[in-house]
C-alpha cells in the first residue's frame, strides 16, 4: 500500500469526491481493528465514522468535524495520520484507486 499523503487524503474527503468507505487501520494497533470512514451527500451530515468499528457510529457535517473528533482512543484520525494504513477506498485497493478514479 502506498502512502496517502494528508493533504491529498484530505482535499478528496473535504470534496466529498470518490473517498465513500474508506477502510483503515492503525500501525500501532497490534488487533489491526479495521475502521471505516465516508462520505453520502444527500444526507444532513453527509461525513461519517463507524457503525461496526464505533458503536453506533458518528456523523458529522464537515470533514473538518470528522478529521478532528476524538474517537480513536481519544485522538483523532488527523493526529493518529502517520499510523494509517488504508487498505480500501470505494472498495477497491488504493492503487487502483489512484489509477482509475478522478481526483481534485
């Protein structure tokens, strides 16, 4: 898997462009718990954590909102960045994600 740098990741997720489901996990975390992440426009709070990974999962109506909520063991997914290893976005592995899908 290659490395997504932040900024990148970041302007995709903010564009709400091709990044629904992103599955993740954290180098650190020995389980490698897997955790999901996403955006569905027609919804009031489109960007939204979990549901399986986060009872009951989160919803947020920023990026912003959703990059810098404490839910992973109390830090955010912006401040545990050098720890991610996303493994799909769209459903596809990240290589084809870059290959094949438009970005902003």
């Amino acid at each position: 898997m290659e490395d997504i740098d932040w900024d990148f990741f970041y302007k995709q997720l903010e564009a709400g462009y091709h990044i629904d489901e992103t599955c993740f996990y954290f180098s650190d975390d020995a389980e490698e718990e897997v955790h999901y992440i996403g955006f569905i426009a027609q919804y009031e709070c489109p960007y939204w954590a979990g549901y399986c990974d986060i009872p009951n999962g989160c919803e947020f109506s920023t990026a912003e909102e959703l990059v810098t909520a404490p839910i992973y063991n109390g830090m955010s997914l912006k401040e545990r960045w050098d720890n991610v290893v996303i493994t799909e976005i769209e459903g596809i592995c990240v290589e084809d994600w870059y290959k094949y899908m438009d970005h902003v």
